[in-house]
C-alpha cells in the first residue's frame, strides 16, 4: 500500500475513529489498567520524541522500506511493516524500551497514571478517551497485550496495522520480549536481552540462596482508596517473578493463594508472619493525603506486632514498577531485593 494512500485512508477513518473512541474507554490489561486496586494487570511504558525507530540493531541487509510480512496475532493474521519506524506498544512499552525502542506514544490512564519507572518524554495517550491523539502521531505499527479486547482492537487497526499478542505468550513475560522484538524485525536484539536478563536471574538467584535462603517473603499493596491492604500471590503477573525467578519461598499465605491478589483482613494479617515484607501504594506518592490516611493502618497494633516489622524488614518500594511486569519491570523489582536481602 503506498504512502499516500495510507494517509488517504487515515484522514477518512478519522471520524469513525472518534466515534469509536468509546470502545477504548475503560479497557484495561486483563481487567482495567484504571482499577490498580482491583485488578492484576496494568502494564507498560513510553518515550521521548515522536521521532521513533527501531534501534540500530537493524543491519544495512533490511528489507527495503515499504516490505511488508505476515504476523499471526490473537485475532488472526495481519500485515505489518518488515521493518516499523514508527511503533507504539499499548501495555508493552516496557518491552520496546528494553530493545532499545523509542514508542511514539506513551500510554496514561487518568486514574492510574503512567509508568513512572520508564522516564520516558513522549506524547501521551490517555487510552481511556479518543484515539485521537494516538493517530497524530502516525504510528506504522500498533501492538497490543491482553488489556485490549476484540472491539478495541478493530478501532486501533483503523490507524495502523495492529498486532495483538496471542494469549499464550502473555503469562511469560520472556515469550512477551521475543514476540515483540520479532514484531519490529528485531530478533536477535530480543534474544540478546533475554539472554543478560537470564543471567542477571541466575546470579541474583545464586546470591540470595546463601543470604536469606528459606526465609519467607510477603509482597503487599497498601490501597489508599478503601484504606485496604491486598496481598499478592505467587501467581501475581507482577510480583510472582520474585519468587518462581530468583527463587525467594513465599510465605504460606501468599504460596497457598490461587488468585493474583487477595484483601486480607486484620485477622489474617496477625498470621502473617513472613520474615520479610516489601510493600507499596496502589497509587500516587506516600505523602499523598490518600496514602497518608490508608497509612494509618500500618500503626495499628496487629501491624506492630509482625515479625517483619520488629525485625526493621518492612521494605517501602516504589509503586510503578512492582505494579508492571515487563522485563524493565522486573529487573528493577530484583535490584530492589538485591539491595535489603543481599546487600
């Protein structure tokens, strides 16, 4: 398809986008991206300009621009550039930032906010209202995750060829980077990232076996919004990598959960007795009046009385990046249990 006529089809879509907008509203990854208090799966990042292009990992051998291929995605095959130069990634920022990638966008939600830990400047896109602003930015490929639906996806591809992630490549955050790296005609930069990713995972592994090695970890969020706290599972899309990566025993309530995350109550929080808790706000900064008032929890005697908290093993990280789960997400959870269990 040539340039011009892309263009063509673009500008007319244009209304029809707008009314669709709606259809965006609301979806979220695996549940709402919105709703951080209730649901495991917001995800991902952006960057700086609207110049955006696959690194120079691509070799002077590539396809020559305008090639296109054929890519099986969740709901069926689509056409997408060999070699995108413009790429925007919904939930999957993380991934393109760690290949190097520039995204055009950077997706927000007005009540969840952004992925702060990418430090990404790009335009942002509030994926909760118009696709307007996204169209702007005349992306040459779209690629989504689970967040987005079958009616979401039919209202991005009217901007760009859209590639949805299968399902099956979604629980595995590895799979996540070597998909989207194939996705911008990047393989060998994917492997290459997984392969220092593994390595860093072995070491870590290798280090907190003979600092802490069977003592039990708790990961918990505290929720600003319900003054609530929620406890997260060994089968968290976000957390659970602490402990089926760098190996660390979850305490046996969260070993024992089968949901992502669970409200525990005061009851069950007198029996958590893990020897190490990291915790952190579902949204926004602890000094905002929200999180100040839900912090008043932590000054309840059941809170006092934890072995964790009389042995100083309470470890305050930030929210963003224990709520993402890309490989950015991941890395920089790991160097936060580096640094209070194996310094």
């Amino acid at each position: 398809m040539t340039s011009s006529r892309w263009t063509a089809i673009q500008t007319g879509a244009l209304a029809l986008i707008l009314v669709c907008g709606a259809a965006l509203a609301g979806c979220g990854a695996d549940g709402s991206a919105g709703d951080a208090q209730k649901t495991d799966e917001p995800r991902t990042e952006t960057s700086s300009s609207g110049q955006t292009q696959a690194d120079s990992t691509q070799s002077d051998a590539n396809p020559a621009d305008g090639e296109t291929r054929a890519i099986q995605g969740e709901f069926g095959e689509v056409t997408i550039p060999a070699h995108p130069k413009r790429p925007a990634g919904i939930y999957l920022e993380d991934y393109m930032v760690a290949l190097g990638v520039t995204p055009v966008v950077q997706w927000y939600h007005p009540s969840w906010g952004i992925q702060d830990y990418l430090d990404l400047d790009a335009p942002k896109f509030d994926i909760s209202g118009s696709p307007e602003a996204l169209l702007a930015e005349q992306p040459d490929l779209i690629m989504l995750d689970g967040g987005m639906d079958k009616a979401a996806y039919e209202t991005y591809e009217k901007i760009a060829p859209t590639y949805r992630l299968p399902e099956d490549v979604l629980q595995d955050s590895k799979k996540v980077l070597l998909a989207v790296a194939d996705a911008l005609g990047i393989p060998d930069k994917g492997q290459e990232v997984l392969d220092q990713y593994e390595q860093t995972v072995a070491d870590d592994k290798a280090k907190l076996q003979e600092t802490v090695g069977g003592e039990t970890v708790a990961v918990l969020r505290l929720n600003g919004g319900d003054k609530t706290m929620a406890l997260f599972g060994v089968k968290n899309r976000y957390t659970g990598s602490i402990y089926s990566e760098l190996g660390l025993t979850p305490h046996p309530l969260a070993g024992e959960m089968t949901e992502y995350q669970e409200i525990i109550s005061e009851e069950g929080l007198a029996d958590l007795d893990a020897d190490h808790i990291f915790i952190f706000p579902a949204n926004g900064d602890w000094d905002s009046e929200e999180n100040k008032e839900a912090e008043k929890l932590l000054e309840r005697p059941v809170w006092q009385s934890l072995k964790a908290v009389k042995n100083d093993h309470v470890y305050v990280v930030e929210r963003s990046y224990w709520q993402s789960g890309g490989i950015r997400a991941n890395l920089m959870k790991f160097e936060d249990v580096m640094k209070h269990l194996a310094p």
